[in-house]
C-alpha cells in the first residue's frame, strides 16, 4: 500500500515536471547598475515579460561595476551564469578576449544582416573584437562643462559667456573664473571651489576627457599599442598638474575628501550643493537635478578648449548587453537582447533615465530630449569614444594612477605616462593581431 | 593489528572522512591548481597557455607588485606593535578589581565585534576632514587634522587606527594570560617594595609572552590580508575607483590580487602573485619564531 503510494506521487511529480518543461524559457538577467537606473530597467524587464509569456525573464541586481566583473566571472565559471548581462561597452573587446562572452554574429545576422547601420558607428565598433560581434549596443552620453550660474554671477562674471552659441571658453578664461570663485576658511582650507579639473569622483575629469580635449590619441590599433605619451596628451597632462599646483594639491585633496568622500550618495555631489561651481560630467546629472536639486540654476556648454578658436570635444561611453559564456538559451536571450537594445527599449530607458540612445533613428527623434538634453545629443558629432583593446581596465587604471602622480606633484607627466606605456604595451602584445 | 584495533582504525577513518575530503577537494586541490597556473597564461576561460616563468619575471619588474608588498608591509610592521600595546592596555584596564568591571569589559570588547566592513563605512564619515568626529578630537587639541582619505602619507595610518577598533578579542586573550599569574608572585613583589610599574615590567610583561607571540601571529596574519576595509573605502566613486586610494597608497597586495584576476581576467599572474606572497608569508612567520625563541618565557 504504502509502496504504490509513494510510486504514484513519484509519478505524478515526473510528468508535472515533464508538463513544465514545454514551451516556457526562464532567462535570468543581470546588472550592476543601482537605483534610480536599475528601477527603469526592471520595470522594462516587466513590460517584456507580459508581452513574451514564452521567453520569462528574471531580473538581478549583483555587485559589480564598470571594471569589476567578478560576481560575472565566478558564475559563469562555476556554470551558474545569467543568459544576460549588462556590460561596460569599452570592456567588451576586453571580456571577449579573455572568453566569458558568447559570440552572437551569427544571431545578428539571422535577425538583421545590416543591424550596424542601425547603431552609431563608434557604438557598434566597440561592439567587435577580431571581426566578431559580442555585445549589442544600449545607451551612450556625452560629456559637457555645467556651471552654476548663481556662483558665477557671485563672483563677479556674466553666466551669459558660457553661452555654447559663442563657442566654447578656453581654460585660461575658465581658470580665471574659477579661481575668483575658490574661497577658503580661517585654517586655509576650501570651503567652495570654482573649478577641480582632475577631480574623478563627483565628476568626470578624468584622462581620456582631457586627453581628447587637448587633441591626443590614445592607441595606435593598427600598429598594436597604446600611446599613452603622444605629444598632446602629455600637455594634457601638464595641464592638470599646473592647475593643481596653483590650488595647492593637498587642500584639493582634503576638499574632495571632505565633500566628496568614498561612498558619496549623488544627492550630496558637491555641484548640486553648491559647494563647486563648475565640472565636467555627463548627461545622467540631468536626472539627479531634476530628482535631487531641481531649484539649481545652471547651464551647460562645451568642455573649455586649450587655445581660442580649437575645436571643442567630448567623448562618450555607455553600456551594452552581452550573453555570457555557458547560457543555455543563446537564441532566446537573443530575443530578448534584440528588443532591449531596439528601438522600444531604448526609447523607454532615454525616457526613464535621460541617457542617450545608440539607436541612430531615435537619436534624430527630438520630442525624446527636452531643451537641456537636447545640447548632449547635438555633440555627439564632435564625439571620441575610447579604444576598444583587451586590455581596457588596466590601460584605464594605469592612466588614472599617472594621473594621480601628475597632480599631487609626485611626477612628472613625461615619466608618469611612459610608466603606462611600460605597463601597458607588453600585456597588449599578448592578443595581437587585433584584428 | 587486532580485528577490534582494525575495526576502530576503520571506523576512525570512517568519521574523519568528510573533513579529510573537504580539506583535499577544496584546499589542497586548489592550492596545487593555483601553483600550475602560475606558470600559464590564463584568463579563467578557454586554455591555460603554457609561459614557464613569464609571470614571474613580469612580477619583479612590476611597479604595482613591489608598491602592493610595500603597502602591505607598511601596514602590517605598524599595526601588529601598535595592535599589541592597545590590547595588553585594554586588557589591564579590564582587569581592575571595581565593582563595575563588567560592564566595563562589555564596553571595551564590543567595538571588536562589529563587522568590518560596516566600520569602514562608518570609518569614512568619522575621518571627514571638516564634519568628522575624530577631526574635531585632533582641533581639540589644538591640531590640525589630517585628510586620511586623501593624503597619501596618511592612508595607511588611519587604517591602523581603525583596526585598533578590534583589540576587544586579543584583550581577552590577554586578560586571561594576565589572570592566571598566581597572585602570591605580586604580593611578594610588593613586600619587597615594587611599585606598579615594576611590578607590570618585572612580573606581568615576561608571564604574558606566551600570549603576545600569540597576538604577533595573529596579528601578522590578518595584517599580510588586510583587504575589506580598502575595498570598501576605495570601491565607490563615478566609474568606479581605478587607483586603491591616492596614488594607490591603500592598494594591499591581496586588492592587488582580486584586480588582477578579476578586473583584468589574468588568472595566471593572479596566481603567481600568491605564490610569491605564501613564500614571502612563510619567510615571516619562521623569522618570527625563531626570533620568539628568545623572549618567549614558558611556564615551566
């Protein structure tokens, strides 16, 4: 009795199981972004898995950042990888070289033989690694100079200047402004701050955005390296550390620590306090102003040049959704991809985020960026976008310790890059041909 | 061997089976494994390329090991002395005959059981230049507080400080050392007209070796990994932090291990990288007992 008992739940389970199997897909999909970005791409997730009763889609937030991949890494390794992932687009030659992507030119070409003439090209570019492709592309931004007009009129300047119609201001006039806004307390120390170049914590003053700025190249791919002291980067360079000489390199350092500390939440970013009175950042500050800081006067224009009469630049980044190694639904989680990164999922992340989409029809779509976006989206024509080599995050990492070096005055920008150069190329030389 | 010695040899082994499968499947494999890669290229996926000594050499020739070994060093060499001190300290102060003593040892242990990487954040706001709490400690006496956020030359220094917040477990150990030194040895020390002082130096200090080599163990050991407290500190940022601190001053050597394997995805050198830090380890703690052999005092 008990013996046919128990058979026929055994039984009963086997076929319940059987029955689950057909037809329906469970696809897990993660990413490292937080909250208010990650909100938009869950409820996107939500509108995908109502339309698609087949293909269900398990949204995931993990640990991880734009160079820190482990939790990915250590999963798909142990074959318990997501069939989706959200990638930093200038790592993907990098994760493609070392095999934790999966390759999907086959699955483009079944969906759309001219899918790249749908992207921007420098995002579909990133997109390849030794012909290949391993990631479609998802949003993209700029980077632009904001500037508090309050500050600005306080000090002693018509905000009127910063104009983008009249072109963009050079450093010199731009240091001159910052430095009238610098104020210090009783001990020295800052208390409000005009402009931190170099600063890469509340903003984006990193190498690449002064490098391009001051007309560098940064890898030579034809030839297989990286060029780290190209004559225009090392000015670059220079730059940066003069500017921090004049300001005094450890009082930067403690009003950065001070107001800007590990960890800082964007509601606290020292420009929307009204603590700095200008930086270099990108479009998705838009949407912390709007949610954090929505009674800041402010502006945007180009990102100040060397010499009167350059033309201005910017360079833009963004993310990407790739299928790691070891999915066992690739043409599904294609499915899926396909749509986030379409025209309908891009257009609902623009929406909720306000980045930028690589989707070029969307691009030309203007009811999708209201009058201060609109401004990022215009220099996407005078964009740069970084190098895609398979050794992205060190060259990235190298740079910024030259960086460092340069600006608390330990070294000089000639010494300090060619250390990059040493560090960098031989690894490089590992992946050649590039192509 | 007798069937009944046989049979409890038998089912002895039996018992430790788990545990001796554990320890060969999840630590010795891995550690062999490890010393294979380091001889390869490899990047977690795909095939381990064959470079005989290749990382090896690229290790001696890199600026970011020998900084990374310089970081951690630093840190250690400072913090284990400093780490002992504050320990015997806490253990004395908890060893004082009041009526309250232990609600005095639950409030000096309980810092050491809050977890680290819930201090480093707390650790962040506490060191703020203008805001902090341990800023204003160094105004009050008339001092001007240093950035140990941002000033290189103080980094490592203000991590010291905060794994003094630790000392609760080793003060144990130490108060249980110094309370099982017969009182008669004190009583008599004090006939003979020893004061306080003499007393700790003369009887205390020589009866509690024992524990400290114990602590300089331990010590050194957490010292060599330090790890949650730069991650924590260094890991926020836009983008990401790419230096472990200014100008990579918190950048520890097993930080530097965890980006090398899985920031740049290079397996092989991650490997060798542990390989070189378990001789350097090892090195360490044979130099230290051996050097203990002279002023460790057993108990006869």
């Amino acid at each position: 009795m008990k013996k046919t008992f128990l058979w026929v739940v055994a039984a009963a389970v086997v076929l319940s199981l059987a029955a689950c199997g057909g037809g329906k897909v469970s696809l897990t999909f993660w990413t490292s972004h937080t909250p208010p970005d990650s909100d938009t791409l869950k409820a996107m997730v939500d509108v995908w898995n109502k339309a698609n009763p087949a293909i269900q889609v398990k949204f995931v937030q993990v640990p991880g950042s734009e160079t820190d991949v482990a939790k990915l890494m250590t999963a798909v390794r142990g074959g318990t990888g997501p069939d989706v992932y959200f990638l930093d687009r200038f790592t993907v030659a990098q994760r493609a070289a070392a095999g934790v992507l999966t390759d999907i030119t086959a699955q483009v070409k079944k969906q759309d033989p001219n899918l790249a003439s749908q992207y921007v090209p420098y995002a579909w570019a990133e997109t390849q690694f030794k012909g290949k492709t391993y990631a479609l592309p998802f949003d993209t931004d700029s980077r632009v100079l904001y500037y508090n007009k309050d500050m600005v009129k306080a000090a002693g300047f018509d905000p009127a200047m910063f104009d983008p119609a009249k072109g963009p201001l050079t450093l010199a006039e731009v240091q001159r402004i910052a430095f009238r806004i610098n104020k210090t307390d009783k001990s020295g120390a800052y208390t409000q701050v005009g402009f931190i170049p170099y600063d890469t914590t509340f903003s984006q003053g990193w190498h690449y955005t002064w490098g391009f700025d001051f007309g560098g190249k940064f890898a030579d791919l034809a030839a297989g390296k990286v060029t780290p002291t190209d004559p225009n980067i090392v000015k670059a360079f220079q730059f940066l550390h003069d500017w921090a000489k004049a300001m005094g390199p450890q009082k930067v350092q403690t009003f950065i620590s001070t107001y800007s500390p590990p960890n800082n939440p964007p509601q606290q970013n020292p420009f929307l306090i009204g603590k700095v009175a200008m930086m270099v950042s990108g479009d998705w500050v838009l949407n912390w102003i709007r949610m954090y800081a929505p009674n800041l006067s402010y502006g945007v224009t180009y990102i100040p040049v060397p010499n009167k009469g350059d033309k201005p630049s910017t360079w833009s980044g963004g993310w990407s959704l790739v299928i790691p190694t070891g999915s066992k639904h690739v043409d599904q989680a294609y499915k899926f991809m396909s749509w986030m990164a379409g025209p309908e999922g891009q257009k609902a992340y623009t929406v909720g985020t306000l980045h930028m989409p690589t989707w070029l029809s969307l691009l030309n779509d203007a009811s999708l960026f209201d009058p201060q976006h609109l401004f990022f989206k215009q220099i996407l024509d005078i964009s740069y976008s970084r190098p895609p080599l398979p050794v992205g995050a060190l060259y990235w990492d190298a740079l910024t310790q030259a960086e460092n070096e340069v600006t608390l005055d330990q070294q000089d920008p000639m010494t300090a890059l060619q250390k990059v150069a040493d560090a960098v190329n031989p690894q490089l030389a590992q992946y050649l041909p590039l192509e | 061997m007798t069937p009944a010695n046989r049979r409890n040899l038998k089912n002895g082994l039996l018992f430790v089976s788990p545990w001796i499968l554990g320890f060969a499947f999840f630590q010795i494999y891995p550690i062999l494994y490890s010393l294979r890669l380091s001889f390869t290229r490899y990047s977690g996926f795909g095939n381990a390329v064959d470079i005989g000594l290749g990382n090896f050499i690229r290790l001696f020739q890199d600026p970011l090991f020998w900084q990374a070994a310089y970081n951690t060093l630093y840190y250690t060499v400072l913090a284990v002395p400093v780490g002992v001190v504050v320990a015997i300290a806490l253990a004395l102060a908890m060893h004082q005959r009041v009526r309250e003593v232990s609600a005095y040892r639950a409030l000096l242990y309980l810092p050491s059981i809050l977890p680290l990487f819930a201090l480093s954040f707390v650790w962040v706001v506490f060191v703020n230049p203008r805001y902090g709490l341990l800023s204003e400690l160094f105004r009050l006496f008339g001092i001007d507080p240093p950035d140990f956020i941002g000033n290189p030359a103080f980094t490592k220094l203000g991590l010291v400080l905060l794994a003094q917040l630790g000392a609760g477990g080793p003060a144990l150990i130490f108060l249980a050392g110094i309370q099982a030194i017969p009182r008669d040895l004190f009583e008599s020390a004090e006939i003979d007209g020893a004061g306080a002082l003499r007393q700790f130096f003369g009887i205390t200090l020589p009866l509690i070796t024992p524990v400290i080599l114990y602590d300089i163990i331990l010590g050194l050991s957490y010292g060599l990994q330090v790890f949650t407290q730069a991650y924590v500190i260094t890991a926020g940022g836009e983008a990401g932090a790419s230096t472990a601190g200014p100008l990579n001053s918190l950048l520890f050597y097993v930080l530097y291990i965890y980006k090398t394997a899985f920031q740049y995805t290079e397996m092989g050198y991650a490997s060798a990288l542990v390989w070189v830090f378990f001789i350097i380890s090892l090195v360490m703690a044979l130099f230290v007992f051996r050097w203990a052999r002279r002023w460790v005092h057993y108990e006869a």
